[in-house]
C-alpha cells in the first residue's frame, strides 16, 4: 500500500499563533515500578483536537515537501504505529507518534529559539525528512532511542528543519522515549547544527525555549534536596518555570514501589504533572499577555500497553489499548475529543478512509 504524507498547511497561521505557541506544551518521561510512562500535554491559545491514526507496518510512506534538500525520504515502516494527529490548528500535524510494537515514542514541541536557526541548516545529502513527518518517521522506523541517535550520527537520514513546516517557518524541537527508560532530545542549535543529548537524567522533562542548555542554567541554582525549594518555585505558566517545578516534583515522587499497581502508579503521575505543568484555561502569561491553555493530554505506558487520553475541556477522558493498535490490519482512525464528548470509556475505530470521508 503505497501512502503519501501530506505536507502540512501552516499558511493560515499567523506571525501572532506562532508567539502564542512559544511556551506551549510539556511532556514527561518516568521510570515506575510498573515500566516507562510518558504524559504529555498539548497546549494552545484556542481549543485543539486529538485524531488516532494507525500507520500499518509494510506501509511505504514518502515525506511531504522538504523544498531545498535534494533527497526527499521515502520508506517502508517496518512497526505499527500510533500517531495522534492534531486538526483544529495544525492541519493534520503528527504531535505525537508511538511505536506500539517495540515501545518507542516521539513528541514534537514547539522551540521559539531555533526559530532564527532554521535558514542555517545545510543538505547533507542524507535522506530528508520534513518536520511534519519526523514523529512518525522515527516511530515507523526504529525500536530505541539509542538506534535513533545512531541513524542520525551515521547520516542515515536528516532533518529537514530549513524546511520549515510547509507555508511558515516554526522553531520546533523532539523528544524521543523508549520502554529501557533511554531518552532522547533532539535540537537545532547555533549555526544550524542538529545537537542530540542522550540519557541525561533531566531530559525526563521536556518543555520549550529556551534551549537546553539555557535550561539547565536556570535550575543550577535550585537545591533539590531541600523541601523548602518548593516555596522558591514560581507558579507562572512559562515553560521555564514549568520545566523547574516537573524537575523538582518528579524528583520527589516514589514510582519505583513494587506494592504500586498500575492504577496507583498512574494516580501518582497524573498527580505531579497536573500540579506542576498543566495550565488552565483562561490563565494569562504576565511576559507577555499570551494564554496557552491545556486542551488534551494523555499518558501512556509501554509495558501495559495503556493510553489515556484527556480532554480538559470537559474534564473527561477516553482510554484504548496499544496492545490492539498492534494488532490492527488496516489503518484504523478514532476522534478521541469525540470520544470524550460521547463519554465513551474506550475508543471505538473506524477505517481511515471512512473516516476522513466523513470529516470532509
């Protein structure tokens, strides 16, 4: 089966939604007693959606327009792969993609920072993959995040960042997971460099500008052995002062309890990353007058094959298994803000193209 990933229409959005997007979304990596969670907020300054597409192993996908790099990507995914795609703002954009048979994710922010870099960055002659289609190329395509950082060492594929996102130029940055508890970041950084940071122990948490680095400046000064640091924490919604308080906080929390079910260990999660990074509606940036409210998030486990999704909209939440995306033999496709809406307890699937039909 031979699929074309469109290339995603940002024209539509403006100078102005970018700046709104500055300090949006926020996700976390934690190592429990019950395997690897990953939660993840998306957030945004208007609501947003939430549509599960499984890609089907043996698809052969192409990238979509990756203008300036003579080497376009095209590949055959070797694993099922989950992508939550994002409608009401991005055009179809995947902001997170999950490798539902090796347990691998990839989570894809906005990075105001490398904004001004993207121009920078040079054709390797490697093929080029567009920022719309990473999250789903990597999933698709590798089992750990150690093979992902080899790939991209070894040249095997690039980036397409100078690409920008087909109709705008936006500064973004990835984070990639998997069920070892390995994780990567992966940044466009001074002079158009692709920079990767590997299983560092603070790249559990991963938010927006500044860069890493400028991150790490900022928390150096934080003592977190002291409980009383909590009491110096800011509560702003920025995405540095989010990144300082989910550092702080998941330092904190016992995950690695055996006695914890999976229950109690989702109970303890959903606990700390609401309390530390989630940001409720309404609640406006002081810097500078924006809002970017949490419209959905969802957490997932590797090893117990979960996903829930939320919509904070209405404060419900859908769940469905990773262990039947895996064994899907077609694309299947689920409106998860729907399914909240309907007050489904698990998504219920419909063929892709039925479904889009429908949505037309």
């Amino acid at each position: 089966m031979k699929k074309s990933l469109l290339a995603l229409s940002l024209s539509a959005m403006t100078t102005v939604a970018a700046v709104h997007s500055a300090s949006a979304c926020t996700t976390w990596t934690a190592d429990t007693a019950q395997g690897v969670t990953v939660t993840r907020s998306v957030d945004w300054f208007t609501p947003l959606g939430g549509v599960a597409e499984v890609t089907i192993r043996g698809t052969q996908l192409s990238t979509g327009e990756v203008k300036g790099y003579a080497n376009p990507a095209q590949w055959t995914a070797k694993y099922q792969t989950l992508n939550i795609k994002e409608y009401e703002s991005f055009h179809g954009a995947t902001v997170t993609a999950i490798n539902a048979d090796k347990g691998l994710s990839v989570n894809g922010q906005y990075q105001m920072d490398s904004l001004e870099l993207l121009a920078q960055h040079k054709d390797s002659g490697a093929p080029a993959v567009a920022l719309a289609d990473l999250s789903t190329y990597i999933a698709s395509n590798f089992a750990t995040a150690g093979e992902v950082k080899q790939a991209l060492e070894n040249n095997e594929f690039q980036i397409a960042w100078a690409a920008g996102l087909a109709g705008g130029q936006h500064g973004v940055h990835f984070s990639v997971q998997d069920k070892h508890d390995n994780k990567l970041v992966i940044q466009l950084q001074a002079d158009g460099e692709t920079v990767l940071f590997y299983n560092d122990d603070d790249l559990r948490s991963f938010t927006n500008a500044p860069l890493l680095q400028e991150h790490r400046k900022y928390v150096a000064d934080l003592d977190f052995s002291d409980n009383k640091t909590l009491t110096e924490m800011s509560a702003h919604i920025s995405s540095r002062e989010r990144n300082a308080r989910l550092l702080f906080m998941s330092s904190k929390v016992d995950l690695k309890d055996p006695k914890l079910s999976y229950e109690q260990v989702e109970g303890k999660v959903l606990g700390i990353f609401d309390r530390a990074v989630l940001v409720p509606q309404d609640l406006i940036d002081p810097d500078n007058g924006d809002t970017y409210a949490t419209w959905v998030s969802y957490v997932y486990n590797f090893d117990q094959a979960s996903f829930r999704f939320r919509n904070h909209e209405i404060y419900r939440d859908v769940n469905l298994s990773l262990e039947d995306v895996k064994n899907f033999k077609a694309p299947m496709c689920s409106d998860l803000v729907q399914e909240t809406r309907d007050r489904n307890a698990e998504a219920s699937w419909q063929a892709c193209d039925a479904f889009y039909q429908a949505r037309n």
